[in-house]
C-alpha cells in the first residue's frame, strides 16, 4: 500500500478502510476552523492496482472561494496533467477512468445543499462517477438538512459508514464552534 505512515491497524478490509479515514481525519485538522462551517478532510484512492494507492487528498476552504474537502481532493486531482495518470495506473487513460474505480474517504457525509451557490459535494461525486464513498459522521443538522448519502445511493454509489471514528470526526468537524 502506498501512503505516508501512520497508525497501524490490521490490514483487513476493515482496517484499511479506517486508515484512509485517518488520513482524511489528518486532512480536516489542517483545516482554519470557522464559526459557519465545518472542518472536513478527504482522501481519494484509486483502486486499479493490486494494492490501493492514494490519488488525491482535500479539506474544507483548502483551495480559494469557501471550498469543500471533496470537491477540493477532485479538483486536485482533476488538474493532474494526463501524463502523470500513469503512476496511478498504466493503462489508464484519463482521469475518469481512474475516479470509476475510485473510493472516497470522507469525514462527514458530502453535502446536498451549498448555500454559497457552489454545487453540493454529493453531485460533484456523482458528476466524478466514483466507486465507493466511506463517511466517517453524517452531517448534524447544524447549518442545513443534509442527503448527500442518500443522493449518492441514488445515484448507484456505494456508501459505507465507517463505524468507529464518529466521535473524531464530528469534534473535527466542529472546531471552531
């Protein structure tokens, strides 16, 4: 497996699942903490080699113009140059090739309505057509109502909650409060 050093966990599926949560926990840390929203973390893995291979990372206000972890490890990921797509996968041929496979690791369930007037995490994932999503907390109704989990389902996504890590996440979530 090819990401930083962490804390160990056995590598069952279980165990290899929360450390990617982990590290998008890492993610959401970085994150400046704001009254008005949360501190979320993401972390994108492609799942086309025999062993998972991190693609992308993001967190919340990350990049300019109060963005969101998902949207943020997509656009880095996106903005990749087609011919360094190779060290993800050889025979890949895009970026949404490798995103078809792709899991995604996220803190807080991706969110279904943005009242900054950008789109909701949960269609930038649809719009990406990844794999796999594995939350780490639902959204509290703190600002918004969220159904990014239900709309990813919808959409024929795989979601997984991650069992363990809510309290984490959810005080991650919420520095700043």
């Amino acid at each position: 497996m090819r990401f930083p050093p962490y804390t160990v966990y056995p590598m069952t599926p279980e165990g290899q699942h929360l450390q990617f949560l982990r590290l998008a926990l890492d993610e959401a840390k970085k994150c400046t903490p704001t009254p008005t929203a949360f501190c979320v973390g993401c972390v994108l893995v492609s799942c086309l080699e025999a062993e998972p291979i991190v693609i992308s990372t993001g967190y919340s206000r990350e990049l300019p113009g109060n963005t969101h972890a998902e949207a943020n490890a997509l656009s880095k990921f996106c903005s990749l140059p087609q011919d360094q797509l190779s060290k993800f996968n050889a025979s890949a041929q895009s970026h949404a090739d490798i995103l078809a496979s792709a899991d995604v690791y996220t803190t807080m369930e991706p969110c279904s309505i943005r009242t900054s007037g950008l789109p909701p995490c949960a269609e930038t994932l649809i719009d990406a057509r990844v794999k796999r999503c594995f939350i780490g907390v639902g959204e509290p109704d703190d600002f918004v109502h969220c159904e990014g989990a239900q709309k990813l389902v919808n959409a024929g996504i795989d979601v997984i909650w991650l069992k363990g890590l809510e309290e984490e996440s959810l005080n991650v979530a919420r520095r700043g409060h």
